[in-house]
C-alpha cells in the first residue's frame, strides 16, 4: 500500500513506540440505525411501543441485544431517513436515549536478507538482551542496530528500548492483555502458549469472543489480530521466529472485523461490553482500527472502560493528518483516538530513522506517544510479514504497558500512562 508523504518529524528517544493499522468509516447500511432505549425502557411494554413507531414508519427491526447494561436495537429503514422523522422531542415519548446510523468501521488496507545483530553493542546502555529468537535481527522496534527495513538503513538506538528493558522483566504469566481485532491465528507457534482460553461445555478449548457471531471462535481470516499479537506477545526466547514485547502475557481476543476488514458499530458495542464484564482482570486493551464518524454510544463505552481504570491503547490513523477536534473536515477525525479519556494512550507512528511516518496522523494535543510503526515484522496467518501502520505502533505500547505492569502489579492506570 502506498501513501502520501507529510512533513517528517523526529521524536526524542524518551518518547518512542509503536502503532499502525487503523482505519475508515461509512454508513454500515445505508439506512441501518441503532436504537439505545432508556435504562428503564426494558423489552416490554415500552420496547412494544417503540416497534410499533418504527414499524409505522415503514422499518424494520432486525436484533436486539444488551451492552453496557443498555438495551439496543437494531432496525432498518429502506427508504427513509430515520433521523429526520425521530428528532429528540420524540426519543423522550418512546424512551429512546439516542439514535443513530449502525457506523462501520475497518482497518486499513495497506527485502533483503537480514542482517546479523552485531557482537558489539557497547554504545547500548544497558547491554540489549538477545533472545534466541531467529528474527530478532529483522524487529528494529525491539532493537535498532541500524539494520535495514524492507531496503531502508535505519538509525542506531531508533527503537522502543525494549531489548534493554528485558534486562528488568520479560513479562508474567498471570498478565492479561485485550485485542479487539480481527481475530488471531491461535495455532500458530510462535502464539499459542501466550494465549488466553478457557474452554466450552464440551470441553474444547477457545481464546475469547467473536461479537460478530456471538460465538467464541475468533479465526483470523484477514490477518491483521495475529500480526498486532505478535509485536504484543509472540513467545520469546522459545527458538521460533521472533519476540514479542512481552515474552510472558496472556492475550485475550475480542473479534469484531470480518474477512474484508469491516465491522459495525453493535458489533463493537458488543465487544467492549464484553471486556468490561471482564473489568477486573483486564487492564488494557489494544485498538489498532478506528472511523471518521462521533458515536454517542461508543463514546459512552470507552468513557465505562475509562471510568474502571482500563488503559485503551488507540491508533491515531493513517491519513497523514494533523488530528483537530475543531477541525471542519471528516479526515482530521479519527475515532475512538479524538474521545477525551483520562486513561486513554493515542499512538503515532515513526520509522526506523526517527521520522513521522508518512501516513501517520499526528496532533501536539491528541496523540500522546509514537512507536515504530513502518516496516514491523510479525506474525500473520501461517506465518510472519512486514507490516506499516499505525496499527502496527499501537501494539508496541500496548506490550510496554503490559511489561511495566507486570513488574509493577499495584499500579495504577494513571500511574502507568505517567510513567510512558
């Protein structure tokens, strides 16, 4: 995938991670809504009478479900503006909270032999750990020896510090990390043992929640969950492929994109609400996606998530542009990233020189830290690819968050976003 050039910047040392796939927004269908009833407006009576206004109107419902403790549901209108017949005045008869159009998000759509890491590291301090991890040479992120990236020679010590920081901790087991993404390849070898499951009532084992079905099978068919669990947690030290961040953690996946890279706003309602039921052993969660459009309804989950001390690492976008809540155009909003939340972390990306990557969005007052997010090599489907976005910087931070919290298990949210 090609992008467009912005300016390039470079960021202090102090200040380097990762991100990188993010994402898009259109109407999921163009007349689909969701409906949120009021906390006292249960699937009763009141719900009746809400069907009965829709239905006259010539809509259709299609679901219904719960999130967040809120009653939605879903409806269909083939031919008329729903939010043009139903203005506010009319929410407060029918016990409606709000309506809108069911969004759609998506992730973006977008060498040489390696070079061997060099015996002399004395200008690291302190000295890099190496694992035995054959590709260790190829994640710069982790270690910058000035290797080149996909034909780019990098800058020495252009990286996440991460191979120093090993010196301290490579993680523990008892650490949980959320993924809401596309799934994740939970065969593959170099994941597997840092996965989360649990197992169904005929005893098979399953790694988390597919909100797109609501069942508990979270196949990656598009690739984009497995190479972000890579850079967060592939196994390291274990002789296959390469390291994650965390070599210790346990990733927990919440689907809600399918094969194309598309998804709707009550499938991911669904996925947050499912998190958030699982609040009290989950502390971050990793978003590498996003869209251009304000949901009331999404901003009031993350603000729920916010509110329970839950770190949500979120992509600042791949547009290349400067991020402006004021802003007119479409294109310099990038949800969740613009929701002001007290313990939300919004990741730019750079390369492995130093720079703003090209496509990275940026903003002195949204985006709060960059990581290395051009050229990532990781784990995909079957196997390992390069990777640029800043879907693939997201997860750099992510695993440190994880790192840090594993060596310091007592920490607050706040204590941890101060620390990074």
């Amino acid at each position: 995938m090609s992008f467009k050039f912005a300016p390039t910047r470079r960021f202090k040392q102090s200040l380097i991670f990762a991100l990188s796939l993010v994402w898009q927004s259109h109407a999921f269908a163009q007349y689909e809504y969701i409906v949120a009833l009021k906390e006292d407006a249960t699937f009763g009576v009141q719900f009746q009478k809400v069907l009965s206004s829709f239905t006259k109107e010539g809509a259709t419902p299609t679901e219904k479900f719960i999130a967040f403790g809120k009653n939605y549901l879903i409806v269909n209108s083939k031919n008329k503006n729903l939010l043009e017949l139903f203005d506010q005045q009319k929410w407060a008869k029918l016990g409606i909270s709000n309506l809108e159009k069911n969004i759609s998000y998506s992730v973006l759509r977008g060498s040489r032999p390696p070079e061997k890491i060099p015996d002399d590291l004395h200008d690291f301090n302190p000295r890099p750990v190496i694992s035995n991890d054959p590709d260790l040479n190829k994640l710069w992120g982790i270690l910058n020896f000035g290797q080149s990236v996909q034909g780019t020679p990098g800058y020495r010590k252009i990286d996440s510090a991460t191979a120093q920081a090993w010196n301290i901790s490579t993680g523990q087991k008892e650490q949980l990390v959320g993924i809401m993404d596309t799934g994740v390849d939970y065969n593959h070898p170099d994941l597997n043992a840092n996965l989360w499951r649990n197992k169904d009532a005929n005893g098979a084992a399953y790694y988390g929640y597919n909100a797109l079905a609501d069942n508990n099978d979270v196949t990656d068919g598009y690739g984009h969950g497995t190479h972000v669990s890579g850079t967060i947690g592939a196994v390291g030290n274990n002789g296959i492929g390469i390291a994650g961040i965390n070599w210790n953690v346990k990733m927990v996946h919440v689907k809600i994109f399918d094969s194309s890279g598309s998804t709707s706003l009550s499938t991911i309602l669904k996925g947050l609400s499912w998190f958030n039921d699982r609040r009290d052993k989950i502390k971050v969660i990793n978003h590498s996606w996003g869209g251009n459009t304000f949901s009331q309804a999404l901003s009031d989950a993350f603000k729920e998530l916010d509110g329970h001390g839950i770190i949500n690492v979120i992509a600042a976008g791949n547009s290349s542009e400067k991020l402006d809540r004021n802003s007119d155009k479409a294109i310099s909003k990038i949800y969740p990233a613009m929701y002001e939340l007290e313990n939300s972390i919004v990741v730019a990306s750079f390369d492995n020189k130093g720079r703003l990557s090209g496509f990275s969005n940026y903003s002195d007052k949204i985006v709060d830290i960059a990581a290395p997010g051009t050229g990532i090599y990781s784990t995909v489907p079957d196997g390992y690819a390069y990777k640029s976005g800043t879907s693939m910087a997201t997860p750099h931070v992510t695993g440190a968050i994880s790192l840090l919290w594993s060596q310091h298990p007592s920490w607050t949210a706040s204590m941890v976003k101060s620390r990074l």
